[in-house]
C-alpha cells in the first residue's frame, strides 16, 4: 500500500496537465500514487496523460460531473494513507509532499499539513506571493474568517479524516475546498510548513476570475459555516464577509479593471465598509479604494490602469 495519494482532478487541461504531473513527478518523497480523474475532457488531456510511463499513475475517464465530484471519485480509489489535491494547472515545488508528510509524523495529533502559495502566471511566472500565515493547532475560528491555506491544492490531510468529515459538497463549485477545509478544522488539528510550496497559477480563463461567480460561492460557505459553527464564533460572520469584500477588490484589481468592474468595486467596497467591525481603523484603506474605484469607474480602461500602476 502507497502512502500518499495524489488527486488530480482535469478537464481540457492539454495546455498545463504535463508540468503539473512532472511537478509530482519530481517529488522528493516518492511513496505516492497519482490518481487522474479526467472529467469528459475533449481536448488532448488524455492522450498526455496516457503518454508518461510510470506504473504510479492511474487515469479515470467519466462523464463531466464538476471539480467537486471529481476529487471525490478520486477518495474513493485512493488505496493511500494520506490524501493530498493538485488542481490540473496548478504546480508544487519538489520538497512539498515531504515536508508535509513530515510535519504530520513530527505532529501525531493534527490531520492536515498546509503550506504556503506562491501565485505564478499562464507562462508560470512568478507573480506574487500568498498571505504566508502561520497557525497551528485547532485553526478553525481563523478559518472561519478567512481561507488562508488559499486554494485547493495546498494541504496533506490523513484519509481517515476525510472518511470522517465526508466528500467535497458538489452543490458547491469554485470554493469548495474551503467548505473542506472547515469541516476539516471543526474536528481536527492542523500543522503550518511555513515555506513556499504551492504555486498557483492566474488564469484569466480560470474559474477563481469570475467575480461575481466567486462571491456566490463563498457566501454559500460562509452562509453553511455559521449555520454549523458554535453561538459563540457568530460575531465573527462580520468580520468574515468584510474579509471577503476585501479580498474580492483585491481580485478585481489583479485582473486590470474596467469601468464595469468599477461599479462592482464600489458594491464591494460599500458591503466591506458595512460589515468591517473596526471601519473606523480602516478608513485610510476605505478612501484610498473609494479614490481607486472612481477611477475605474470614471476613466478609460487604457488610462485607469496607468494611474492605478503608478500608485
């Protein structure tokens, strides 16, 4: 029996399957077996994948049912002890599977090891880097208020909790692993590798750029949490959807605005000023966005955007 199961969820993914196979390929620890669910893809995905020998790698062919159902298909034929999620254009630095596996052998009471994203861009560049927090222990109120681990290919997590917690919620699309993430930390410990190791990559084409999507999503998340979270975390439901509203703009801003984004600056940043508990601490940050989104809204894109990257 393998010890980690990697999980590669893909659909039309020919441009970017191979680096991010070769990215587990390249792994120190090399105790895995990589499991592809290949989700009705029409491009050439599959004759990539069919094309790399190693005798680790599985690929399961079904029709297309969403990334949710597919890392669940992929749990249900994971033989390995550990479970771990690698989105089909996302990467790992080489050391990620053995740093994490040790964390967890180093740390015997918590079930998931999460590191640190570094964003890169479709020519996998690097562009920036994540929020690099480090919390150890029980994470769940942390959590609640946002999603630091980030993305979905990011923690190492013990089958037996992903057994006890159940699968991916399919009635939810781009956020879904944050849901996991916080059923996850409702029930167990979590332990930081406080380096580098996930490099997620921007995609004007990827599902995390459609805003408003994005927001549905999350307010279904936040929405279910608080529904299951303790009385006493619910005064953190402001500080949750103003952390939200924030990270939002920040989305926005990623992606070179455009007047009509601008009006979606300004909901965001009216929904963040009304749900930030300590407002009036922040409004040095509220103006400078109120000035940043008028300029959006009001300019050309071609102009706003010069303004913007002088600022």
């Amino acid at each position: 029996m393998v010890l980690i199961s990697v999980v590669i969820p893909v659909y039309n993914g020919e441009k970017t399957i191979q680096q991010t196979i070769n990215s587990v390929l390249n792994q120190t620890f090399k105790d895995w077996e990589l499991i592809i669910v290949d989700d009705g893809s029409q491009d050439s995905t599959v004759k990539i994948i069919r094309e790399i020998e190693d005798s680790r790698i599985r690929i399961l062919s079904y029709d297309n049912g969403g990334l949710a159902i597919s890392r669940n298909r992929g749990i249900d034929q994971a033989q390995g002890e550990y479970i771990t999620f690698l989105d089909a254009d996302d990467l790992w630095t080489p050391e990620k599977l053995e740093a994490q596996f040790q964390a967890l052998q180093e740390n015997p009471e918590a079930a998931v090891a999460y590191s640190w994203t570094d964003y890169i861009d479709e020519s996998s560049q690097f562009l920036h880097s994540g929020r690099q927090i480090t919390i150890n222990g029980n994470i769940y109120q942390h959590l609640l208020v946002n999603n630091f681990l980030e993305n979905g290919s990011n923690p190492l997590i013990r089958k037996q909790a992903l057994n006890q917690v159940g699968g991916f919620d399919s009635s939810i699309n781009s956020v879904a692993d944050w849901d996991m993430w916080l059923r996850l930390a409702a029930l167990y410990q979590f332990v930081a590798v406080p380096l580098p190791q996930i490099l997620y990559r921007v995609s004007t084409r990827s599902m995390s750029s459609q805003i408003k999507n994005q927001e549905r999503e999350c307010l279904k998340v936040i929405e279910k949490a608080f529904e299951q979270a303790p009385e006493s975390l619910h005064p953190l439901k402001r500080k949750t959807l103003a952390e939200l509203y924030k990270y939002l703009m920040w989305k926005i801003f990623q992606q070179q605005p455009n007047p009509k984004q601008g009006l979606i600056l300004m909901e965001y940043l009216i929904n963040y000023s009304t749900h930030e508990p300590e407002w009036k601490k922040e409004i040095k940050f509220i103006l400078i966005m109120f000035i940043k989104s008028l300029i959006t809204l009001t300019l050309p894109s071609r102009f706003s955007q010069k303004i913007l990257k002088k600022d």
